[in-house]
C-alpha cells in the first residue's frame, strides 16, 4: 500500500466519521454509552460464574 493510497484512505474514514457524528440520534448515542457500561457488566457477571 503507497502512502498516497493510506492517505486516501485516511480522508475517507475521517469524512465518513463526521458524517456519522453529525447524524448521530439521541436514541443512537445513548446506546452507544451503555455499550461500556453493558460490558462491565457482563464481564462481572463471567467472572462470578467461574467460581
């Protein structure tokens, strides 16, 4: 891969990460803070099962 062609593709992620920040929902991003806190959780809960 030629530098041109990571910097190509740099661009594009970045524009298309602003696209998605700009038309986040509220409903979308509360679901993505509990997706943390969900794993905690779950990680808790394996490691009470293992015992």
């Amino acid at each position: 891969m030629s530098v041109a062609t990571t910097k190509a593709s740099f661009s594009k992620l970045k524009i298309i990460k602003n696209y998605l920040r700009n038309t986040m929902t509220q409903t979308r991003s509360c679901s993505l803070a509990m997706i943390p806190t969900e794993k905690k959780i779950g990680e808790q809960f394996w490691l009470c099962n293992q015992s």
